[in-house]
C-alpha cells in the first residue's frame, strides 16, 4: 500500500509539473502570439514609450525565455520572489502564485481569502448529495418497481433537467424573501459563527446537492441491480446470511466502487468551478474569483486559479485510488 501511495503521488506529481508548465506556456507566450506584451495584461496600464514597455517586461521578467520564467516562478513558490513594474518593485511572500498589480495583492492572498468559501460550499454539498443519492438509490434499487423507486426515479430525471440558476434563484425567493426563514445570508467563517456559516450555506447546499443527488441517485440504482443479481449474492443469500447484511455489506459495498470514481471526480472538479452558484448566492469563492479575472484580463489570477483547480483534482484522484481498497477488497495494489 505505501509503496502504492508513494508511486501514485509522484505520478500526480508530475501531472502538475506538466499542468503548471502548460499553464505558464499558455499565458506567458500566447500574448505574444497575438502582438501583445504580456506585461501589458500583467501591469494594467499601457507604457507611455516602448522603452518603458521593455523596461516593464525586464522587471517582471518577460524578456527571458520560457524555462528561466518557468523556474522563476517555481522557486516563487518555496522561497517568494520580487516582482515590479515601471514604478516599484514588489516583495511576494511564499508560496508565491503570482501578483495582482489589477488588484494589489499576490494570488496566493486572493486564493486563501475565497478558497475557504469554496471549500464550504464543496464539502457541505458534496455530503449531501453522496448521502442522498446513494441512500435513494439503493432503496429504489431494492425496490424495483415500486411507487417510490417510479417517483424517485422521475424526480431524479427533473432534478438533472433543472439548472442551478434556476433553482438558485427559485430557492432565494420562497425561503429568503417569501417565507423569510434566511433574512441575513452573508457568509462568515465556520469559526467565527457556525449558525451563520450554516445559515448562509443551506441554500447552496441545496441547488448545488440538487443535480449531483439525482445523477448518484441513478447511477446507484443501476449498479445494485447489476450487483443484486451476481451469483455471490445468490451464494451469501443461501447461506442464511441477514438480508440486511447481504445488502449492505455485499451489494452496495461493490456497487458503491463506481460511485467512489466519480465522487472524487466531482468533488475535485468542484473546486474552482461553482461559478454558477457563487454568482446566485452572491459568495466570493475561486469560481467568482477566476470570472473576476477573466473580465479583468488578470492573468496572475487565472493561472493561480487553475493551478489550485488542477492541484485539487489530482489529490482527489489520489484519494480515490487508496480508498477502493476500503470500499472494494477485490481491489489489489501489487
């Protein structure tokens, strides 16, 4: 297992390696492409001269070629870097992602103030959705056919059918302003005021739960009526084994597995990209944030923000892979 984790990680290793290096290639040398300096994008402001410009592009180090710029920024990372323009140079703190001269402020500080917000909304949801989904699922599953598992299954349809700025905006007006039973939903941090946290994050919660429940719901349904009907279930059935066990420790512990895949997928995915319910719900997480850059051209900002959302995905993979030995025993890692 250990030798698994270490192999695993140093292969989501160099994904980032390739990811950031993708990334930088994009931003630094696709102005070019276009005739366009990209200390223009980075700055904000058009030099009065072309000596100016070229001074702007020695500062932030633009005039290099893209290895020395690369490593330039990796070692930002670890040990900080300066950064400048035509008017004062610029001390960016470890670890550092890049600097907003749009905003006046390193990327690492606008990543650190929206991703507890998009943390919040990820994980609540996430629950959510996996309890749910999973829990209807497996109950339509054993149920095949009946009232609940034809309700269930409609609804389910519906629910994928309803975007989130709809229901969004749908559950602002019957809880907030209607039956005004959330008056005041500005988010605050978990440790400043758990009531308002919870208070400010129900209703994202749920538009967001909304969609991903029914696709889990579905997909658990299909998966214990493969598992259901496998000859071990008929074996451990046969063995007098309690149908309860039979269900939750046979059946929906192998039907669970695919589940598992997408979850960390999902949750992965997720990170950097709730723009949808941020701007209904009017909360400042990444997926704001990278919007906010893209309007402003502020290239810092995105590249920080998909560095983040890459990061996030690969250690959800990793996660993924080590758990389908708790979830699924056929899975070997020799």
């Amino acid at each position: 297992m250990i030798r698994y984790i270490v192999r695993r990680s140093i292969g989501g290793l160099f994904v980032l390696v390739a990811t950031s290096f993708v990334t930088i290639t994009i931003f630094f040398i696709g102005p070019k492409v276009a005739h366009i300096s990209p200390a223009l994008y980075f700055v904000g402001k058009i030099p009065p001269t072309p000596q100016g410009q070229k001074l702007i592009e020695h500062r932030l180090g633009f005039d290099q070629n893209l290895f020395q710029q690369y490593w330039t920024w990796v070692k930002g990372i670890f040990v900080g870097r300066n950064l400048g323009d035509d008017q004062s140079v610029i001390h960016c703190n470890a670890p550092c992602l890049g600097y907003s001269f749009r905003q006046h402020l390193p990327v690492s500080h606008l990543i650190a103030q929206a991703l507890p917000v998009e943390l919040s909304i990820a994980v609540g949801a996430a629950l959510l959705w996996l309890v749910g989904g999973v829990a209807i699922g497996s109950i339509s599953a054993l149920k095949r056919g009946s009232i609940f598992d034809r309700l269930a299954m409609t609804l389910a349809l519906a629910a994928v059918s309803l975007p989130i700025f709809f229901t969004g905006p749908l559950l602002l007006l019957i809880f907030k302003y209607n039956l005004k039973w959330l008056p005041n939903t500005n988010f605050v941090g978990l440790t400043t005021d758990p009531l308002q946290w919870f208070r400010s994050l129900i209703l994202p919660w749920i538009a967001l739960a909304f969609i991903y429940a029914a696709l889990y719901a579905r997909l658990t349904r299909a998966n214990m009526l493969e598992t259901m009907s496998e000859d071990y279930i008929r074996t451990a059935r046969a063995k007098g084994l309690a149908r309860r066990r039979v269900v939750i420790r046979h059946g929906l512990r192998a039907a669970i597995t695919p589940i598992v895949t997408i979850f960390g997928l999902d949750i992965g995915q997720l990170i950097g990209n709730a723009v949808i319910t941020e701007t209904v719900f009017n909360l400042h997480g990444l997926g704001l944030l990278s919007i906010q850059g893209i309007n402003s051209q502020d290239l810092p900002v995105i590249m920080g923000v998909v560095l983040v959302a890459t990061f996030a995905v690969v250690v959800a993979n990793i996660i993924v892979d080590i758990a389908y030995a708790a979830v699924d025993p056929r899975v070997s890692y020799s």
